[in-house]
C-alpha cells in the first residue's frame, strides 16, 4: 500500500530549502577561507573590497532566510490549524512528525537569520575602520 499525495502548498518549502542550501554553500566556504586566513596568521579580510562583498552577500542571504522562513511558517501553521473557511484538514494530526520538522525548520531559518545580521554588524564594524 502506497499513498501518494499531491500537495499545492510545498513551493515555500521549496524555496526555504534552495536559500537554506545557498547558505550552507556560503557560510561553508567563509568558514574555509577564514580558517585557513587565520592558521596562515594573515588578516581574514583582506581588502574593503572583499569586506563590501561579505557585508552585501550577508545581507542578501539574511534577508532570503528570513523571507523563506517566513513562508516556511505560514505553510506549517496552516497544516497545523487546518483551514477554516475550506473543506482542508488538519494535515498534523496524521502526519505530526513531519510537522514537528517543519516548525523546527523554520526556527533554524530564524536563528541562522540571527546569525547572518550578527555577521553583517561585524562587517559594518569592520568598514568602519
């Protein structure tokens, strides 16, 4: 027995999951050349340039996770609410599980948000100098 659904609403999961995978790449590659930077004892940033480009793409990516995150959060409180005005289920009750990885999704979208503004303030700081 096999169930197969077809669901309208997974385009917002769609995307939480594109910008949340442009994010990884992103942060994964920072993490490597700023290591590397620092076991050389070289200055992580090097030029204002460079600088510019990490305040702009933490700026970017911050604002697509929380934009994703959000969408994220309306498609995952519909599934637990259900729809009042349409004939839709509560989808939680059947698939709770699911759904618990969905609300637990969107607060790693929020806090990985968190920690892209952080990183645009220690961008700012270091423009400033």
């Amino acid at each position: 027995f096999q169930l197969h659904a077809v669901w309208s609403l997974s385009d917002s999961l769609i995307y939480l999951v594109v910008v949340t995978s442009a994010t990884v790449i992103y942060s994964v590659l920072q993490l490597v050349l700023s290591g590397t930077r620092l076991m050389k004892r070289s200055p992580v940033v090097r030029t204002r340039t460079q600088a510019w480009f990490c305040f702009v793409a933490d700026q970017l990516l911050g604002y697509a996770m929380v934009s994703g995150g959000s969408a994220a959060l309306g498609v995952t409180n519909m599934n637990r609410t259900g729809i009042r005005h349409m004939p839709l289920p509560n989808f939680c009750k059947s698939l709770g599980f699911f759904c618990d990885h969905l609300a637990i999704s969107v607060v790693f979208a929020l806090f990985a948000f968190l920690l892209l503004a952080a990183s645009s303030v220690l961008d700012v700081l270091l423009l400033s100098r």
